[in-house]
C-alpha cells in the first residue's frame, strides 16, 4: 500500500515560532512524535545544512525547507501555519506564514524522488499564486480543508503518493 506524503498529522496549525531555527526544530521534534525520524537532531542539523546553501524562502509568505536525509524513515511533507504575521524566515524579507518542510530518506532511488520533489514545488507554487487558497489556509481550522486543497494540486500534477 502505498503511503502519502502528507496526512493530517503532519499539518500543524497555529504555530508559535520565534525564528526559522525554532521552526525547523519544532517540525523535527513532531516528525519524531509520528515515527518519521528516529533522530529529530540529525534530521534538523540536515535542514539547516540545506538552508546555509541556499534560502528556502519562497515568497508569497512561504518557505518550503527541504532535504534529503538518513535520518527520516519515509518520504514526509509537513504543512505549518504561523501564527501571527510578524515571523520572518532569514530576518530580511516579507513575513512567512506557511512553512512546507519536505524531507525524504537517502537511500531512495535519486531520479524518482528529484521528480516527486519537482511535483511539490511546482504545486505548491501554483497553489500559493492563488488568493483564495491563501485565505483558505489562513482561515480554517480544519486540518482536513488544507490536505483536501494540497491533494487536489498534487493530483493535477501527477499522483504524489510515494
């Protein structure tokens, strides 16, 4: 059976974050409490990593961290609503309040997850030019509206079920 990349439990809404290191430590440590990781700190210090490349700010109030990483157990998308709209991603541009981390095992087969990691982006960049969603997602308290909206993007652009 094959398994989603996002469920319910990997969105979170409402979260209280006081900067992209508390963000990102926050994500690992529930990816832990849903047995994604069995090394929320590895998993982290691989984000961070990423992050040092290059910032994973992507406009349009969302940062999409991504990376791929031995220390999580099945490919993941985790969806965060910010609270509050004063949160920054690197300090210095417009404030940030969806955060997309999207992180999947080493071992996988490179070509397939490069793929499905262009799937996501390009949904999610679709999704986030649209202004109805962004007051969807800003709006709701329904976990279950926001999967609904993100599987029906995934869907268009290809089955994003690994």
């Amino acid at each position: 059976m094959k398994k989603s990349l996002i469920t319910k439990e990997t969105i979170l809404l409402d979260m209280d974050v006081e900067s992209k290191t508390d963000a990102v430590h926050k994500m690992c440590a529930h990816l832990f409490l849903l047995k994604k990781t069995d090394n929320p700190s590895l998993l982290y210090l691989d984000i961070m990593n990423r992050e040092q490349v290059v910032s994973t700010f992507a406009g349009m109030h969302t940062a999409i961290p991504h990376t791929v990483s031995q220390h999580i157990n099945e490919p993941v998308l985790c969806f965060v609503r910010v609270r509050g709209e004063d949160f920054t991603w690197d300090g210095d541009d417009e404030d940030v309040r969806f955060i997309f981390l999207l992180s999947a095992p080493a071992q996988d087969d490179l070509k397939k997850l490069r793929q499905s990691q262009s799937y996501v982006f390009s949904s999610v960049a679709q999704l986030i030019s649209r202004p109805e969603i962004i007051d969807l997602w800003l709006s709701t308290h329904d976990e279950q509206v926001i999967l609904d909206s993100l599987n029906q993007a995934f869907e268009s652009n290809l089955n994003i079920t690994m």
